[in-house]
C-alpha cells in the first residue's frame, strides 16, 4: 500500500483538536451517605430486573433542576453569567423524597433507570421555579419543559416497570452549578452555594 507522502516545501496540516464541549446544569446533589443508599439501591435494582448497565458513579447522582445547555467557545461567559444569577437566590433547606423506581422511554438501548417522588417533591418543584425565574430574569432563554424531578440511576436496554421502593430521603442543604464534560464520563462541580436553614 502506498504512503501518503507530503510534497517538498509543503508542511504537513496537524489535524484539529476536538472541540471541547461542556454540558451546564443546575442540581440538587445527595449528600455522601445519601448516595451510598442509592448505589446499593441501584445495585439491588440491577439484579431484580437482570439489568447489564453499570450504576453510575456516587458522585453523578444528582437532580437536574434547570438545564442550561451545552457549550464550547462561550463556557466560561455563560458559566460565569448562571453564578451571578444563582448567587440571587434565597430559599430555606428541604427535604426531599423519592418512592418510585421506573425506566424513562428513550431508545432501545439506552433507557434511563431513575428513582421518582410522589409527594415529597413540591419543595423541589417550587425551588424549580424560583430558580427558572431568576435565570429568565438574568436572560437565559430556557426551554419550556414540564420538570419531572428525577434521580438517574444507570442505563440499559431493559425497562423497569414503574415500582415502590423504600423512600429514598435527604434535606437538600445547597444547590451547585455542574459541568458535564461530553464524551468524558466527569462532573465537575463550578459553585455552589447554601440553602439557608
């Protein structure tokens, strides 16, 4: 097979770097104790239902509370732009619950495992919308969507038919800005800041 030879004089063109891309969100994180309970939960799940996919590490665990989208050249401007806005917002500390574990409908092979709430998620909700408002306020341009507050707990091809669990609780003391590196598996928390007791 013949080499790919560069003509005399001419510099070979260095290929591009990848595009660095960054997934923003906003989240209600589970303290360290919390998450321990829902990887052994989401561990029990997995074998009840013959699931293949892995949990996702403790440290993913997480409520997405508002999306902010996902950015390359203008991160750091948009980053900066959501803490500014966040560091407006007053709301005591709540409590949190979730009773529920169901598949989302996505694709075939990749559908999301999560734990729901019923009724001890109206705290949530609210603190969804405060925040929402304060963002629109600050001019971010969300995307209308209902919020259906939610714990991802693994993917698979399986689908888990909606089921009680043992209600999963913790007192959501802080909210943090996330940054989902695309491609790279990490989460890499910008800022947070306290829920006032």
């Amino acid at each position: 097979m013949p080499e790919h030879l560069v003509p005399p004089g001419l510099d070979a063109i260095p290929a591009p770097l990848p595009v660095e891309r960054h997934r923003l969100f906003f989240a209600i994180v589970p303290d360290p104790d919390t998450a321990l309970n829902i990887e052994r939960l989401a561990q029990r799940l997995r074998v009840e239902h013959g699931l293949q996919g892995k949990p996702l590490p403790t440290a993913h665990f997480h409520v997405t509370v508002h999306f902010i989208g996902i950015h390359d050249k203008f991160f750091e401007r948009v980053a900066s732009w959501a803490q500014a806005a966040a560091s407006t917002i007053s709301m005591p500390a709540f409590d949190v619950a979730f009773d529920h574990a169901a598949s989302f409908h996505r694709t075939a092979r990749d559908r999301p495992v999560v734990l729901l709430g019923s009724e001890g998620i109206a705290a949530l909700k609210e603190f969804h919308g405060i925040l929402g408002a304060t963002l629109a306020k600050a001019g971010f341009n969300l995307k209308p969507s209902s919020f259906t507050p939610h714990v991802t707990l693994l993917y698979d091809k399986l689908e888990v038919a909606e089921r009680t669990i043992e209600p999963v609780r913790w007192t959501a003391r802080e909210f943090v800005l996330v940054d989902s590196r695309v491609g790279k598996t990490q989460h890499v928390q910008l800022a947070r800041w306290p829920l006032t007791v």
